[in-house]
C-alpha cells in the first residue's frame, strides 16, 4: 500500500487526534503467538501504527521494525520467543550492515510477565510492551527512535479501546468474512496452574456502545462472523442501552440484530459463568452457532479443588445437560490439562470417563507446564514427565476418535457453510462450518461472504467435503 495514495479519511485517527502522515511508509512485520485475544490484539496493533505511518508487511526481511506478540500460557510458549529473538538479531544485525535500522519489539502476556529481563536476556531488543499499553505504542516508538529502550508494562488506567485506532475498512474486508471482536480481557478465577490473572489482570468488561459500534463497522465491511473474545467471555457484563445490567447472553441478543452479521459465537467460557440468559441465547437465537467451547481441564474432583475450578465434574455434565436441553444439535469442545500435581491414575482415569461421557467435537490437551508464581508450581507430588507424555497420549487418542466420529456423523447431511475464501488447489472454495470446521466445495458453490447449503460427501484430516446441496 502506498500511503500517498490514501484519502486522509482513510486513515485511522486515535479519538480526539489528527491522523499522523508521514512520507516514507515504514513496514512492520507482527509475528503472533497464542490465543484468539493475541491475534486480535495484532490487528489492533497494526491498525494503530498503520495510523501513524506504517504499512503491514508479510516479509520479515523488509521490516523496519519487528513485533513479536507473545504467549506465556505454557512453558515451552515462552521459550520459543526467545529462540525466536536469536533469529530476528542475526537478521537486525545483517540489516544494519545495509545501513538500516530494525527496531525488534516484544509485546504480549511474556513481555508483562518478564518485562525488562527481555532486554537482559536478549540486548537486540528495543521495546518491551504489555497488552494494556497498545495505544501507547506510537508513542513508545518515537522515545524508541530517539534511542531510549523502553519497557512499558505498568497496567494503564486508561481503557486502551478508547485509544486504539478503528481499523481502515480497506484493512477489514482484506482480513475476511470473519472477525474477532474482544469484549473482556482477564481474569479473577485464579485457577492454580494458570498466569492468565498475573499477565492479563483483573476482569474488566468494554462497554456496550464500544462493542456495538465495533461490530456494526465490521458487518459494514463485509464481515458475516464474529466472534466475541474474552479470557472468561461469559463473566462480561455491562450497562446496557436501557440502563440495565447485561450479561453476555443479552449482548447477544442485541448483536444478532446487526443487519448483516449471520453468525455470531463467543469464546472462552468459564462454566461458572453460563447464567440461564446465555443458555437461552443457545435455544432462541439461530445466528448463535451451535458450537461451544467449554474448558473443564479435569474429570477428577479431587483435581478440580485443587485447581481451584470451583466446580465438580457432576456441575458439568448437569450443566451440559440444560445447554443441550436448549439447543440439541450443539457441539462442544474443551481443554484439559494432564499431570497436574497429585494426579494419580484414578483421577486421570475419571479425565477419560468425562470424555467418554461428554462426548467433543473437538478439543485441546496438555501436559500440565509448572508456572512460576502461580500456586500449582509449589504443590507437591509433580507427575513425571513419563507419566505425563503417556497420559496425553491416550487422552488425545480418545479424543481424536471422537473429533472424527463427529466429523463421520455429519456426511450425508445438509449444512449451512460460510465461504471464507479460495481454496489450495484450483476449482476449490474453502467455508466454514457451524461447528468450525472447514468445509471443501466446489468452485461455482458461491461468493465469498456467502452462506450457502451444502452436502457434505467426506471427511478429510481435519475438513469436511461437499457438494452443492
Ligand atoms: N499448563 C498446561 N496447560 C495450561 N493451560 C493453562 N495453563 C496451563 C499450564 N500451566 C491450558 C488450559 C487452558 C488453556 C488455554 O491452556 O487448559 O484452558
Ligand atoms: Fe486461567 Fe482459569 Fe482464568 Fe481460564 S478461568 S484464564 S484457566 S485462571
């Protein structure tokens, strides 16, 4: 992109600010790790120094500067960024024989968790940025510029949503019929194994009007799925538009009124927190898409407590039930953790029993990763690596046969596929399903935005395959 081309209405302002125009378009090269919230915080990223001059690139070689938005939800998460950080250096310094500069930043949940040991550990890098400071960003780059390194992870008062920039609509029809949209950012579960409470903060919930406005400018553009984001997306709440307290349930409800967004999920749930308005969004809206991901991470009570879930597995599974009871046809989806401290056989046991019980369209498994600061690192009675490698094993055999059987259970029927975009191999279009898998069709089975019916004749590894229906 070319930014004298661009009208200045064109370009993302910051509330209340004049957009920033300068004449040699600088690249930025984000490389993403993680969850959803990371991918989302990327484009935010990206729209807000697209605002302040910069063009996106896709070639980390032409960068002027490198972003790296990073996860610390497990061990071996956080690690890669540093070997990652190895590459990018020799590649900083290559540059600078050229005489030009490559700033390196780190953002994301291990720059709030490690903030200036980054630097410590890894010199190259410039700038050190937590994920409530993203619209400090271009701020931050110009001190940079200046020659300071900058660690910026202090939690700012300040509501960043506020601050970020708008995408540019250009920039969201080029990245597709579906969007995420996030609504609610940390956490005060404080289960024991997990760092999201220390490198996301306490639960706070964007307002109603922001969360409107953002989808109505997304189906504007063409988007026809969103996804609402949140680490506990079914604790957000807030003043609605009649001056009552909404629950995620009603948001919904107020969004499936948005003229042109058909489909609409939400993701990470806390089964805590499904109250019975949000099940009712299950069995009285038909732009909810019957798919829901809802972590339990054991099937051992024992564990639970220990992980401080504050749930048993019969809290689950009584709570399936009345999700199920609203809308039949759903399909659920879940993450566990193996190994966590004092997991013995029988409670992993019980892990495979829920499964069995349950019943997922999919899922995600773990081997328990020790945290530091967080209550499970110091527990005693740590599962050897062994035990834990063997466990995961038959947890995810289990639950890859079931994904399967899902996926087998679907041929023959007709389904509503979204089409996303062209597939690999010409005459292909690729669509999604309900139930979020990708879904093979024939070239001529429509546009892309569409929603169309289709027949599913096969399954592939990890799609489905169809014919117009
Ligand atoms: N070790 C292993 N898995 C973890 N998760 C969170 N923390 C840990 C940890 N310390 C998993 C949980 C969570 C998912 C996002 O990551 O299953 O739901
Ligand atoms: Fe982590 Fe538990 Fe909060 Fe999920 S609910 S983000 S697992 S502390």
């Amino acid at each position: 992109m070319d930014l004298n081309t661009i009208e200045s209405d064109d370009i993302g302002t910051v509330a209340g600010q004049p957009a920033v125009r300068t004449t040699a378009a600088k690249k930025v090269f984000i490389k993403t790790y993680g969850c959803q919230m990371n991918v989302y915080d990327s484009q935010r990223m990206t729209d807000a120094l697209v605002a302040d001059g910069y063009t996106a690139t896709d070639a980390i070689g032409e960068a002027d500067l490198v972003l790296l938005n990073t996860c610390h939800i497990r061990e071996k998460a956080a690690e890669k960024v540093y070997s990652e950080l190895g590459r990018i250096r020799d590649m900083k310094v290559e540059r600078a024989s050229t005489g030009r500069e490559m700033l390196i930043g780190v953002a994301g949940c291990v720059a709030q968790a490690e903030g200036a040991e980054i630097i410590r550990r890894s010199p190259a890098v410039d700038l050190v940025i937590g994920p409530q400071t993203y619209h400090r960003l271009p701020d931050v780059l110009a001190r940079v510029r200046g020659g300071e390194k900058i660690v910026e992870t202090e939690y700012a008062i300040e509501d960043k949503f506020e601050h970020l920039p708008q995408p540019k609509r250009a920039e969201v029809i080029k990245r597709g019929v579906t969007a995420f949209l996030t609504v609610q950012e940390g956490c005060d579960k404080f289960c024991t194994f997990c760092v999201v409470p220390y490198t996301r903060g306490s639960e706070v919930s964007r307002p109603v009007a922001q969360i409107v406005a953002e989808a109505e400018r997304l189906a504007e553009a063409g988007v026809r799925e969103v996804t609402l984001l949140g680490q506990n997306v079914n604790a957000w709440h807030g003043e609605g538009e009649n001056g009552q307290e909404w629950g995620l349930g009603r948001l919904l409800f107020r969004l499936s009124e948005i003229p042109g967004l058909a489909r609409l999920r939400y993701t990470t749930s806390h089964p805590r927190d499904m109250d019975d308005e949000l099940i009712a969004a299950h069995r009285d809206l038909p732009s909810l898409m019957p798919y829901l991901h809802l972590p339990v991470q054991s099937g051992s009570d024992r564990i639970l407590k220990a992980m401080n879930r504050r749930h048993t597995a019969r809290d689950y599974l009584a709570l399936l039930d009345r999700i199920r009871a609203a809308r039949p046809d759903i399909a659920l989806s879940g993450d566990f953790i193996v190994g966590f401290p004092g997991e013995t056989e029988t409670d992993f046991e019980a892990t495979m029993e829920l499964v069995r019980q349950v019943n997922y369209a999919s899922a995600f498994s773990f081997k328990y990763s020790p945290r530091p600061g967080t209550p499970g690192a110091d527990m005693p009675d740590h599962v050897p690596e062994a035990v834990k490698d063997e466990r995961l094993q038959r947890l995810q055999a289990l639950l890859l046969k079931q994904q399967q059987d899902f996926g087998l259970s679907l041929v023959g029927s007709t389904i509503d596929t979204l089409i996303e975009k062209p597939g690999r191999q010409a005459g292909q279009k690729v669509g999604r399903s309900p139930w979020l898998q990708p879904v093979i069709v024939d070239e001529m089975a429509g546009e892309i935005g569409d929603i169309i019916k289709v027949r599913i004749t096969k399954t592939g590894h990890n799609s489905l395959f169809a014919e117009l229906a």
